[in-house]
C-alpha cells in the first residue's frame, strides 16, 4: 500500500490504524482483482506495497498453496501485516528499488503504484520476475480529478502553507492504452480495465476526510506542523462537505474509480 516510509504523526500506529478504517472498502478491489487473475498452480507469490496484510490475507486465501510473502516500506504497516499473518514472511523494502529475482507465481500490487515513478520502466521489470504463465495483477486508484483530490490540490496551493506543499500531490496519470501497449509485447495476456466503486460513508464529510487521510492526504499532512496540520484539515473538510453533500441518513456515497490491469506472461 505504501512506497515510502514518511508518517503523518507523531503515533508510530497511525498510518495502519487510519488505513484499516475503511477496511472493508480498501480490500473489495483486490478481490475483484484477484478474481481476475487466471487460474495456476501458483507456488511462489509475493504482495508489494503489502500495507497492513488485508491484500496480503486475500492473495493467501486466492492461493491455499502457495508460499506467500509481502514488503513493504512502511515500518508499521509491516508490524501490522506480521501481527496479521505470523505465518507469512514480510520485509521492509522499498518497491522501486525491490531487487528479488523471482520466478513469481503472482506479483500482486495492490494500491502502491500510484505512489511509484516509472512505469515505463517497472511494469516491464516485473513482468520479467514471473514464472512463465505467471501474473502481474495491478490496481491503482484513478481519482486525480475527482473533487477530493482537486481540492487537495486547491487548498495546498492557496494557504499559508502553499510554498512547503509545492510539488507534494500525485501527478501520476497514465490510461488503460498506455498499460496495455507496454505489457502486451511482453506477455500473452493482458487485461485492463476501469471501474468506478461507490462507497457509502457515514458521517458526511468528516467520513471522507477520514478516508483520505489513511491514502491521499498523507503526503500533505506529513509536510506541515500540527497547527498547519489542524488548519489544513479544517479548510479541507470545508470544501469537501461543498463537494460531497450528505444524503438525507447522513450517508455520504463516495465515487471512487480505480484502473485494473492483469498482465499473465
């Protein structure tokens, strides 16, 4: 889930805790994903970017027999997934730079690549890991122009803070063609595709907050103090109650789209 190990507060706890809380929602699309992934005799899998072990757990359950391990580069989000699944291997490690020769059964990436630089590169780095008939199974959140994250942008840009958050947001944004004209060479089989998760949230915009602050919001929160912190938070929830009016229980129904790709070599 993480490719960098910055926290966003004091509490060593926080990055998991926060991330788990919408838990249900965060694992639905690594079983849709999973789903999709064609049916092998894996052995050897591994979770990259593996968070607190949710994915890890599925990927476990997807594979009874398989020998299944997952890294990470957060300290707390590996200390979570080991709480988690002590019979599973977890490792501090950085994806960008993960240099495991494989073969792999199944590389599952789950929620970390938007975070990762070159893709040009990675994608094809990975693929060339897998057993043959292995895969590649990717899902990234695909919201940067949601209002969230448009806002996110537009409050960095427009406190006192504007100058420490330069250049903090996601820029990443690379469609459905571009995966498949860089995987398809290389495997012989690719899948990709788009799809846009509703998820109902209780407690109106604090609900939405919360949910960004265990992803999105973390690179932003990490850069201030806690005051700046607080006020940031506040102008946020403010634009986003705008952004995101509550149904009439309260509820909040959240778009989120998220962009898939299975790549089986």
């Amino acid at each position: 889930m993480t490719s960098t190990s910055t926290s966003t507060a004091s509490n060593p706890d926080w990055a998991a805790k926060q991330y788990v809380l919408f838990e249900n929602e965060r694992t639905r699309p690594v079983r849709d994903l999973l789903a999709a992934v064609p049916a092998t005799q894996a052995r050897v899998a591994v979770d990259i970017g593996c968070g607190p072990g949710n994915s890890t757990e599925m990927l476990a359950a997807h594979l009874p027999d398989a020998a299944v391990s997952g890294i990470d580069s957060s300290a707390d989000m590996i200390d979570a997934a080991r709480q988690r699944l002590p019979q599973c291997r977890f490792e501090l490690s950085d994806v960008s730079t993960w240099d495991a020769v494989g073969p792999y059964d199944v590389i599952l990436a789950n929620a970390v690549f938007q975070w990762v630089p070159d893709h040009q590169r990675l994608f094809p780095s990975l693929v060339n890991k897998l057993a043959p008939g292995g895969s590649l199974a990717v899902q990234m959140p695909d919201n940067l122009d949601e209002p969230a994250h448009r806002l996110m942008r537009e409050v960095a840009a427009q406190g006192p803070w504007a100058d420490r958050l330069k250049g903090v947001e996601r820029t990443l944004r690379l469609g459905a063609d571009w995966y498949y004209a860089l995987l398809k060479p290389l495997c012989a089989r690719v899948d990709v595709w788009r799809t846009v998760y509703h998820h109902p949230l209780a407690g109106g915009a604090d609900a939405v907050v919360e949910w960004f602050k265990g992803s999105a919001l973390r690179p932003f929160l990490a850069s201030l103090d806690d005051t700046q912190r607080d006020a940031f938070l506040r102008q946020y929830r403010n634009e986003i109650a705008k952004a995101y009016p509550a149904l009439a229980d309260g509820t909040v129904l959240l778009p989120f789209p998220r962009l898939f790709v299975v790549a089986t070599r």
